[in-house]
C-alpha cells in the first residue's frame, strides 16, 4: 500500500513539474520562458470580429484564426466565441473556443498550451493530438434570412412548386402522409432551408392550420380563414392551392418568408 501511495505521489508531482508555463506579453507567446510565436491581430471591418494569426518567430504564417459565424452559440458556456483555427504549414483544420474577454490572450494561451511546436515548427502529429483534444463540433446556425423583394406586389404559386413576390421568394411540398386525413405541407427558402409545416383538414375550405415555424421552433393553431365556400379547384398548382395561399400570405405577413 505504502509504495502504491509512492508512486502516485511521484506521477502526482513529476506532472507538476512537467507543466509548461505559458505567458502572453507584447503580442508574443511564451513557453516556459521561451518565445514561439507571436500573434498578428487584423482588425474586423465595420464591427465584424477580428482575424488572428499566428506567426513563428521568423515571421512565418502558421495558424490563422477566423471567428466562426455559422456556429450556433454554446448555451452551457455563453462565455465564449468560436473560431476556425487553420495550420497553414500542416494542412489542418479545427473549431475551438475562445473567450469572449480577452479574445486575443484566451487564443495565445490556447496555443501556448498546446505543445504543437517543435523546434519553432508546426508538428503535424501533435497539431492532431491537439485538434482531437480541445477541438469543438458546434451546430451549425441556419440562416432564415429572407429574400429581398418589392412588397407591394402580389403573392404568386406557380406550377412548379415556388412561391414569388417580385422575385422567387421560396416554394412548398406536399408531404402530406397517405391515409391521414390531414394534408401536410413543407414551405422553404430558396436556399433549401425548412422554414414552416402546416397541416390542416378540409382541404381549400380549412379554416385554421395547424403551423410550425423552425427558425423560432414554435408550434400554433393559426387562422386561414375564407370567407365563400370553394365546390372544386382545378388548379395545376396543387389540389389545395386556395388553402395556400392563405398559408402563405400569414407567412410573408409575419416575416417568415
């Protein structure tokens, strides 16, 4: 017992001892007391996050980090941004996450800590250490942004699926399932992205849907309603083109198309 209790107090301190210092000052990187690189910071135009890069003491390019704006933001830690870090002379790529205060320092000290220099060069073994490591896979964000168009023109179904207001604005799908009793349907971006689902029943005549819309993920009963009884539709757009419409005039009205 007594030289198991020895022997981890040995490890316990042998890694202490083998912990690297890592300091930041005058935009270069230190390692226990030694300088590996220094840090060229590229100001973001127009309030956009700035770019970084990490230069070897030679003036070399060995990493740039560029913030990553397609992330969708880490909800346990709100505190921090993430980059793409990439390792020009390793071929390298990975998302990390940096601190919100003090962006520049948090980086330095992630790259300081992470013993991928080897005689003032990148090692590609231990950049995949460190990537495999302290590497992060965010979401990705969706972008609903809408399409720009003159508002004031009508709201088109065509025959082909999209929807137009000026300009191709999105399109719907029928996916509804066989034998449910409730026509379903699918409204996108012209981009592809899955902006709402509505089901309803009654067909043209439905007076209310039931909608979903993504980029809020909120579920509601929502009133499409008509005002004369419609017999038939003959439409080539789609068996419930009345009830469509409808659909999507409270989309476009409530700015989710």
């Amino acid at each position: 017992m007594r030289k198991i209790f020895l022997f981890s107090a040995i490890l316990f301190f042998a890694g202490i001892l083998s912990a690297q210092k890592v300091d930041y000052k005058d935009n270069t990187i230190m390692v226990d007391g030694n300088a590996v690189a220094t840090v060229y910071k590229i100001k973001g135009p127009m309030g956009l996050m700035n770019i970084f890069k990490i230069l070897s003491m030679s003036g070399d390019t060995l990493i740039t980090a560029v913030y990553n704006d397609k992330a969708v933001e880490n909800q346990e830690n709100t505190m921090s941004y993430y980059y793409n870090l990439t390792f020009m002379t390793t071929n390298q790529k990975g998302i990390f996450g940096v601190s919100k205060l003090g962006t520049e320092k948090s980086l330095a000290k992630l790259i300081g800590k992470s013993g991928i220099f080897v005689n003032g060069k990148l090692d590609a073994d231990k950049v995949k250490a460190f990537i495999t490591k302290e590497g992060k896979m965010p979401d990705d964000r969706i972008d609903y942004t809408l399409v720009g168009r003159n508002r004031s023109w009508i709201i088109e179904l065509q025959t082909d699926k999209t929807i137009k207001q000026s300009k191709t604005i999105g399109s719907f799908a029928d996916v509804t399932v066989d034998g449910s009793g409730v026509d379903t349907y699918e409204f996108r971006l012209p981009s592809g992205v899955v902006i709402a689902r509505a089901s309803f029943t009654d067909g043209n005549n439905a007076q209310k849907c039931d909608m979903t819309t993504m980029k809020d993920n909120s579920t509601r009963s929502v009133p499409i309603v008509l005002k004369d009884h419609i017999e038939k539709s003959w439409s080539a757009i789609d068996r419930n083109s009345e009830a469509l419409k409808r659909i999507v005039k409270w989309l476009v009205d409530n700015d989710y198309l």
